[in-house]
C-alpha cells in the first residue's frame, strides 16, 4: 500500500476533528502518514477510534472514519518496509 492511498483517508479523519485547512489538520495527518510509513498503522487506526469515541463523534462522522479505520486495518501489514529506502510502499526489501 502506498502513501498515496493513505493520505486521503488521514486526510478526511484529520478534518473530522479540526477545521479543514487549518495547520492543526495539516500537521495532524503528517504525524499519521508519517506513523503509517514507520509501521505503526495499527496504532494510528487504534488512536483514531479513541477520538473519535472521546470526542463523541456520531453519524456520518462516525461512517466517515469507520472507513478510514477499516482500510488502514485491512491493510497495515503492508504499510510499511524493513528498509528505509522503501518507506510505505508495500515493498519488502531484503
């Protein structure tokens, strides 16, 4: 899995806790793309679960990450690499 496939969904949890645009929301999903590439998925769906039930979030909000949260769950074995070189790409670098 690629950052490319990542960043929209971080992108979209990002804005159902802070405003759209704004730096927190900026510097909120850099923090999770990076934690992605570092493989630490697990932890990244985990966290946002946890906000979302602290910051009580419902309806659509709550569809919206479900999504989210989903996608990175059903793909974090491949999110990130043994070598640095290949961060994120679902590459096994030997």
């Amino acid at each position: 899995m690629g950052l490319l496939h990542v960043t929209p969904r971080l992108r979209q949890a990002a804005h159902l806790f802070y405003k759209e645009g704004g730096d927190v929301a900026e510097t909120f999903e850099r923090e999770r793309c990076f934690r992605v590439l570092q493989g630490r998925a697990e932890g990244v769906v985990r966290s946002l679960r946890e906000m979302a039930t602290k910051k009580g979030l419902t309806g659509n909000k709550t569809k919206t990450l479900a999504k989210a949260c989903n996608y990175l769950a059903r793909t974090w074995p491949t999110c990130a690499t043994t070598s640095p070189w290949w961060p994120g790409f679902g590459l096994r670098a030997e």
